[in-house]
C-alpha cells in the first residue's frame, strides 16, 4: 500500500494524516467490519496510530443513490496531540460527495513577529543613542550565553533592541495585496449554497422510501449550482488577470509573493456586487 510506504518514510515524526481508506468497521461508525477494514485496524495498531474519528459521528460520504458511509479518516501518531484534537464534520456543501472536516489543534505556541522600519531619512541617531545604553549588557549576555536558561535571556535582547527601533523609526505599512474589484463572494451564492446543503441534509435524513425522491432533488440543484459557482469565479479571475497597468503590481505579487494563502486572492464581498449578481439571477 502506498500508506504504508508513505508512513515508514516519516516514521518517529509527528503527523497528522487524513484519507479516504474506504473501510468498513464499527470502530469508525460502520454496522459492519469488512476484510479491508480489519486491515486498516491492523495497520493502525502496528504503527501505534492514534484513530480521531468518534465513534458516533456524522457520516463524511453522501452519494445521491443513497449511498451513506465514514471512508474519511483521521490519523495521527502523537497521542499528546490526539487529546488536542476538535474533530468536526461540517455540513456546508461542497460540490461533492465527501463532507469538509475541520479539525482544530489546540496548541500553545508562542511566535514573534517581525515588523519592516523606515530607515532611510530619519531616527539613526535616536536609535544610536538607545542602543548605547543597552550594548554592553546584552554583549555581556551573549558572551556568558551556554546554556538554555541564557539562550532564552538573548531573546529578550531580541525584544529589547524591536523596542528601540519602535521607539526610534516609524512602521512600514505591510499592505495586503487585494483585487480591486473587492471579491466575488455574493448573498445570492450563499443562500443558493445554503439551500443545496439543505436539501443534502434532507436526502440524508429522508426514510427509505423517500430517499430516492430527495436525492434526485439535491442532485438537480446541486447540478445547477456548481457551474454558477465556477463560472463566476472564473470571471472574476480573468477580470482580475486581465486589469493590469503595472506586470509587478498586484497580480504578480498574489500569484507569486512567498506564503501567499489562495484564500488571499478572492475576498469576500457584499450582496450589492454587480459582478456576480447577473451570474446568479
């Protein structure tokens, strides 16, 4: 199996794994254990895995024939991490017939953040002046540093001189790059996405013998709500791409600046967005 493989190459690391493994057992919310999923659980145990789905969550598979189901699971190999874990099926819609998961790791984690200064005209001698009266204090600290205790006091040094330039030079602005035309978000897609998780919902939780009908319902609407979605966000894309007075302006830098999330790129907007209301009517 390609898990396998992929387990022993990151074996005594932590991680968090996620797959669709498609097997059967009462473990993860089935009524049955089929010989997959007892292969499953014995690769589980053998490599001391730490399995988040509750037993008694929602179903994270929904086909339209009726087909209900937990393929979806939820790996991870530090049990420390497991008992930090919020494991949550979501029932927004997805165009799919897999359900979102969401799941939250609640961590302490303590970070700095670096800000960018003005210093090409002004604050140099404020800042020499500063930096003098802390200089040989933190040069005495540095030298004697040989141990944890000691690297953690060259931190505060680290704050110490952050300080003296906030007291020496202004900010830089850090401007997110956004498209002008403000997003492509509307109130008509979100209530069309709404009703589509709705009727999904109610196809799951119809009897046997209306379930067919409900299905073939969702089915309709979640048909006609998927090309909306696609080409308005395609549209606007192209709009955004093709708007471009400068070629490193702000185009460039979403597409290319290093750590820039996709979410980025598309920003929410309001109901009165011209854009897209045609898309929708």
């Amino acid at each position: 199996m390609e898990l396998h493989d992929l387990l022993d190459s990151i074996q005594g690391e932590s991680y968090i794994i996620g797959a669709d493994l498609n097997g059967h057992h009462t473990s993860w919310g089935y009524n049955d254990t089929s010989t997959r999923g007892r292969a499953i659980e014995d690769m589980i145990n053998a490599k001391q895995m730490v399995l988040i789905n509750p037993v008694d969550a929602p179903p994270t598979f929904f086909h339209t024939k009726g087909t209900v189901g937990s393929p979806d699971l939820t790996l991870t190999s530090n049990k420390d991490i497991a008992v930090k874990l919020n494991w949550q099926v979501l029932n927004e819609e997805t165009l799919s017939d897999h359900q979102y998961i969401k799941i939250e790791v609640k961590l302490e984690r303590k970070t700095l953040s670096f800000l960018r200064f003005k210093t090409k005209y002004e604050g140099h001698n404020k800042f020499h002046n500063k930096i003098k009266t802390i200089a040989e204090e933190a040069t005495e600290k540095i030298q004697q540093c040989n141990s944890k205790t000691g690297l953690d006091e060259t931190n505060e040094i680290h704050l110490e001189i952050m300080n003296t330039c906030k007291s020496s030079y202004r900010v830089k602005k850090q401007e997110i790059n956004k498209p002008q035309h403000g997003g492509w978000w509307s109130q008509d897609l979100e209530i069309t996405k709404k009703k589509v998780g709705a009727l999904r919902r109610r196809a799951q939780r119809a009897p046997a013998d209306l379930r067919r009908g409900a299905c073939i319902i969702y089915d309709h609407d979640r048909a006609e709500y998927r090309p909306i979605l696609l080409e308005t966000r395609r549209m606007v894309w192209n709009t955004f791409c093709t708007e471009v007075s400068n070629p490193h302006g702000s185009q460039y830098k979403s597409i290319f600046r290093p750590g820039r999330p996709p979410s980025d790129l598309l920003q929410h907007t309001t109901a009165e967005d011209s854009r897209t209301s045609h898309s929708t009517s």
